[in-house]
C-alpha cells in the first residue's frame, strides 16, 4: 500500500463507520475500463463499481450532459414537472416494448424494490385484505432497508436486525414446483432476479421464471424482477428477463433499475405496466431526491449511448467470448471449477473458498474483481469493454489463479 493509501486508511478508521472491509487501494480517477489510484498505478476495471458504472468511467456523453442539466436546472423536487423525468419514463417504457409503461423514480435498488413491494401491497390488498406475503428465492439479494433485507435470502443477514417480519416466504432458486406451492391466495407478488448476482452469479432456471409468471396469473398477484444488476444491456438484452424467456411470451408486471441506470449517479426506478402500472395514487409513495433532472438527464444520455453504440448486442457477443475463456481457465488451474453467469455478469467459479485470495492477487496484478461468495469471483466489465481490454482481463486473471492456486498445470 502506498504512503498517500495508508494516510487515508487511517483517517478513515477514525472517521467512518466500519461498515466496509475496503481493499488496500484508494482511486482517484478513471477513464473507461481503467482506474489509476492515488499513486498513479492503473487498474483494469472488471467491475465497474458493482455492475454501476457499464459505459466505463468518465464518459463523455455523461459528464456532459450532468454539467448541462446542473448548470440550467437541479432541483425542485416532486411537486412539479420538470421534462427530464418524464422522458427518461417514456425511453424506459420504449426499451421494455411496453405501450403502457409507467415509472417511478428513487434513488437506489433498495429503494426500487421497496417502492415495488410497496406496490403490491396495495394491489394486494385491493384483491383481498390478507393478500400481503411476498414469494421470494434463497440467494437473492434485493437491498439493506428493512422490506429488501426481509426479502434478501439469505438468513445470515436477518439474523441482527430480527425481527423483520414474516410477510416473505423464500423458496430455493432452482426449483419450480416449491415456487408454485408456496404462491397462494394470501400472495401479493413474487420477487425474483434473472441472475442472482450478490448470490454469486447464480443463473435462476427459465423454468422458474415461469413457474413465477404461472403461479402470479392463478392467483392475480404481480411478477417482479429485480433487474437492478441485470438490466440494461449486462446479460446480452435489454432486461435479464428478455433472454431467460426468449421466445415465450412471459412478462413481468413490474421491473425493478438502478446500479447502471445513471452510471454511477444515484437514481432507482421501478416500470410497471397494465393494472400494476395504475396502482399508486397521490400520497401513496414519494421521495425528495428521487427522479431530480440531473440524474434523469445522465440516465437519458446513458440510454443513448447503449443504443447508439449497440451495446446490448456487444454484452451479448463479448460475453460469450469472456464465459468461454474463464472456462477455459479450468483447464489451466486446478483452483478453478469453471465458469457461469450470462453476458457480461460472469463468474469464475473455484475448488476451495479463496475467492479472497485471488481478488487480492488480481488487484496486484491490476485488475479489479471481487469475490461475490468465498468460492467465486465475478467479472462484470463495462458494456464498452474492448477486445484486447477482454484479453487483458483474462491474462491478469490468469496471473492471479497462478499465483493463489500454485497448481497450474502450465
Ligand atoms: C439485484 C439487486 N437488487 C438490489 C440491490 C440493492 O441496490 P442498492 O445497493 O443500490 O440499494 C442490489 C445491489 O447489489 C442488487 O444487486
């Protein structure tokens, strides 16, 4: 760790809450895949924050169109209309193919998921009283406010904060009768990610995602997918869901954005269409910050350059060529199992619980990932990602297993 990291280190044990057990680099700037940190050494950015930032860092159409709207007009909360807003509603309605699309704005995932069950609450409610439960799938991950942790399965993270509640029943992500025995009458939605990203790049079957649709049409209750990692073009479509079910005519009700929405902005939003898209009322649900013209302009300059620069198409290309060579590393390292995910959320999966230790090694060898479970390590470039910068990817992860696994057969 250099000097100028180790000074902020110790500032920041004495002045933050140590709710972060941050790797032993601080960044200071970045430029597409890349980041350079205080001391100047620069870093392949295979994360793009966690799945945040998928135009790269400091993009031009970004930066410019933040300067412009924060220069012309910044605030004036939800009491007015300001143009922005709405037309990054309308372009999200065009890019779900919904004619009936309506939006709402927050400003992260936890609060896109909260503003979503709120939703099918009072929709719930309005088919009968007791209609208040939420189905929702063990290693899904929707957030840290209280309704998202309930709904987050994984018990490890109720634990300190119980109770929470006892309106979510979880249900495994492989597994689609269990799914349709536990939606009943007194269910109000089911909850489910395409690819369980926080839950270790686990894809959820297409089986299950329409054993979820099924099961929400026998009892009225509404289908949401939590897209906040995979939408907007990461998984090779528009929406995760559009891949998983390609060909079928299933739909969620409600979709919930944020992570890439604004490129590293804080914005949220939850679409719904049909009866969903017609629930709130005023009063309902609100925020201060929620939907501002600078984070609607960004997002709305990000939604250009995804379809200016075809990066739907390119997750989907690049993305095939990342899972074939982290498969591939299998071949050359006995610490690694394979690989699994879909476009450009992938992971390396390992033999033994050093996830860990090959992060570290890839920051050493420039390369940022993380581990998202003790035995796998999840590559999420940008959509912008070059060819060579893929091959960079895969060369520094190759260093990295070397120097953990020391059981390469090269
Ligand atoms: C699928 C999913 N939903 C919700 C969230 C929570 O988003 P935020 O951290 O913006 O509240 C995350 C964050 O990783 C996520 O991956």
């Amino acid at each position: 760790m250099n000097a100028n990291t180790e000074q902020l280190r110790a500032r920041e044990a004495a002045s933050l809450m140590h709710t972060y057990a941050r790797q032993p680099v601080a960044f200071a700037s970045g430029e597409g895949a890349w980041l350079t940190d205080v001391g100047g050494r620069r870093y392949l950015d295979a994360l793009c924050g966690l799945s945040v930032t998928a135009l790269g860092h400091a993009h031009p159409a970004v930066a410019d169109a933040v300067a412009a709207q924060a220069r012309t007009l910044l605030h004036t909360s939800n009491l007015y209309f300001t143009e922005p807003q709405i037309a990054l509603a309308e372009r999200l309605g065009a890019t779900l193919g919904w004619s009936d699309a309506r939006a709402f704005f927050c400003n992260s995932g936890a609060e896109a998921n909260e503003a979503a069950l709120k939703l099918a609450r009072l929709h719930g409610k309005r088919r009968r009283p007791d209609a208040v439960e939420v189905v929702a799938l063990s290693g899904g991950f929707h957030g840290r406010t209280f309704g998202a942790l309930l709904a987050t399965g994984n018990p490890d993270k109720h634990r300190p904060f119980e109770p929470l509640g006892d309106w979510v029943v979880h249900v495994p992500h492989d597994d689609p009768a269990a799914l349709d025995a536990a939606v009943g009458p007194r269910t109000s939605a089911v909850l489910v990610e395409v690819v369980q990203g926080e839950g270790g790049v686990r894809v959820v079957p297409p089986e299950v995602l329409r054993a979820a649709r099924a099961a929400c049409d026998r009892v009225g209750a509404l289908l949401i997918v939590d897209e906040v990692q995979t939408g907007l073009g990461r998984l090779g479509s528009w929406y995760g869901w559009q891949t998983a079910l390609a060909g079928r005519p299933v739909e969620p009700d409600v979709v919930c954005l944020a992570k890439a929405l604004a490129n590293g902005l804080p914005i949220g939003a939850i679409v719904a269409r049909g009866e969903a898209a017609k629930v709130f009322e005023p009063g309902d649900h609100a925020t201060t910050f929620g939907g501002g013209p600078v984070v609607c302009a960004a997002a709305l300059a990000v939604l250009d350059v995804i379809e200016r620069e075809g990066l739907v198409e390119r997750a989907a290309r690049v993305g095939a060529t990342l899972a074939r060579a982290t498969t591939d590393l299998a071949d050359r390292h006995g610490v690694v199992l394979g690989g699994r995910g879909r476009g450009l959320l992938q992971a390396v999966t390992l033999t033994e619980p050093c996830a860990p230790a090959v992060v570290g090694a890839a920051l050493d060898a420039g390369l940022i990932v993380n581990a998202v479970a003790p035995d796998a390590v999840r590559i999420a470039p940008p959509l912008t990602v070059s060819d060579d910068e893929v091959e960079q990817i895969v060369a520094r992860l190759d260093t990295a297993l070397g120097a953990v696994g020391g059981r390469s057969s090269t």
